[in-house]
C-alpha cells in the first residue's frame, strides 16, 4: 500500500525541484541583468570596453577637468601637471597625484575606472586593475573630444549640448571681432620659457582653438608654414617681428624668461605699440576642456572688443 505512493511521492519532488532550480535560475538571471544595467560598452579607438555607466571612483591621466565640467563621477587620482593647474587646484586639493608609473598606489585608490593617454607606459597593467580607456591627444578635435569623453562618462547628451551652445556662442563673437579688426587682421599665439618664443598652430590649446577654428581669425602665413602641421614652433627674439601678427595672444609665464619683454624687438613690435596685446596664463590655457576654454572665450572676448 504505501509503495503505490512512492513514483507520486517522487513526482512531487521532481517537480517542486524543477520548480526550485527554475526560480533559481531566474533570480541568477536577474543578477546578472542588474549586473549588466550597471555597465556600458563604450566603442574607444582600440575596441569595446565595458566601464561603468556610473562611475564613482575614477582615475584620470588625461581627462580631469573634461570630467569636472560633465559632473561626471569622483575623481580620485589625478596626474600632476593638471594638479598644479591654477584654474582647477581648488577642485583637486584633496586628490591623489598619481602617475602610470606609480601602479601601487592606484591599486590603494580603488578605480572603477582609469583614462589615459594611448602613449601612456603600462596600459596593460592598468587594465588589470580597472577598465581603462585610452585617448590619442590631438586625434580628435577639441569638442569631440569633449563629446567622446560625454559618451564614456554615460553623457553624451551633456557633452553635445554644451559642445553645440559653446561653438555657437564663438563663432558669433568671431564675427563681431573680425567687424572690428578687419578681416585680414592676423593673430599670433605667442608664449615665452627660458630661452626662447613659441608660436602655435590651430590646435595647442591656449585658446588656439577658439581663435582660428571657432572664430575664424587669421594665423599669419609665417606661422601657418612653420607652426601649423607640427602644433608649434619655436624662435629667437631677433626673429618676433616676422611670428608676431597684427594683434598677439601672449601666453606668458611668470617663471619663464620675462627679460625678453623688455627688449626693445618685443616692444617695437605694432602690436605692442597699439596695445594690441592680450595676455594669458599659460598655466591655466594648455587644456581644451570646457572650462578653459570659457575662461578663454571671456578673455579674448574682454581683449578684442572692449580694448580701444
């Protein structure tokens, strides 16, 4: 009597077991789904890498202040060079300076994330300890760059908005500059170290990009020849009065050679003289992120439109 019961008895089991491995099998499914909702495939120039769709705890060599304008996650390692940046010490006081030398101490900071130059040392270990992007500085121009970094940090839309509303806003000063100064006016970006000048191409930063791109002023033929394919080039003093334009955008350091300011080849220069003459920070301009360059727009827009 009671072995008739056995092959229901085992029936029953059977099925409450099916019914177990099936109710766990879609609680693992849904980890694994809410796992996946947690991350993005985001397309770098060397492939696929899933990062974080938020990332909380970022290690940034290349990037910093481009992800301070975005909002777009915590950074806790930062590279030295932007450290030391004026315009974003407050931000960084209290950030680890890291380097792709220092392995060690990126491990300690825990990243969710890393970004790096495609020239950095030590990529591969890098990705051993988080996901790691990395950005050839210069192959994409200044506001794609933003762009692209947008759609890494999950905010494209972001990034785009502002991209759309900054280029807008320059190429309409540009036109009210070029009203005022002519349309053959030329512009050299001009900056000073110890020994010599530089001047620069369209796309070195110190407001390069806002000037000849954005707004479309006029690079004096000199510098195009020299400058413009390489990103710069340097002279001697005895040769300023062939690089320096109509107007000059002067990239000062206060560190540097300021002797060379006090030459009479430097103040015999037109621009000088009709105090055509704009001075930057060089230490705040050698990045193209959004705030630099709004700090620049301010600048050349100050220096071109309210001077005499």
């Amino acid at each position: 009597m009671k072995n008739r019961w056995i092959p229901v008895l085992l029936l029953f089991i059977l099925v409450l077991s099916a019914c177990g491995n099936k109710s766990t099998n879609n609680m693992n499914n849904s980890v694994a789904k809410d796992k996946k909702a947690g991350t993005i495939t985001y397309q770098s120039e060397f492939g696929p890498v899933e990062v974080p769709a938020n990332p909380k705890r970022i290690v940034d060599l290349f990037s910093a202040p481009n992800v301070i304008a975005l909002g777009g996650g915590n950074i806790v390692g930062v590279d030295e060079w932007t450290s030391m940046n004026p315009r974003f010490q407050e931000q960084f006081k209290d950030v680890e300076v890291v380097s792709v030398e220092s392995l060690e101490k990126i491990v300690e900071l825990d990243p969710d994330l890393i970004i790096v130059d495609s020239s950095a040392k030590n990529r591969d270990k890098l990705k051993e300890i988080a996901p790691t992007i990395a950005f050839t500085w210069g192959k994409l121009d200044y506001l794609t760059q933003h762009i692209e970094i947008g759609k890494l940090l999950n905010k494209e839309k972001e990034a785009k908005k502002w991209a759309d509303d900054f280029l807008e806003r320059t190429q309409a000063a540009g036109e009210e500059i070029r009203t005022k100064i002519g349309e053959d006016a030329t512009v050299s970006v001009i900056e000073n170290d110890d020994k010599q000048l530089y001047v620069f191409g369209n796309n070195m930063a110190r407001g390069t990009e806002i000037l000849y791109q954005a707004m479309g002023l006029k690079m004096p033929e000199i510098v195009k020849q020299n400058a413009q394919e390489p990103g710069y080039y340097g002279f001697s003093l005895e040769l300023v009065s062939e690089f320096a334009g109509d107007y000059v955008v002067l990239s000062k350091y206060s560190d540097g050679n300021l002797s060379l300011f006090d030459s009479s080849a430097w103040n015999n220069l037109p621009a000088v003289k009709n105090n055509r003459v704009i001075e930057i920070n060089s230490k705040e301009a050698t990045y193209s992120d959004p705030i630099t360059l709004e700090y620049l727009l301010n600048v050349f827009v100050e220096g071109f439109l309210r001077k005499p």
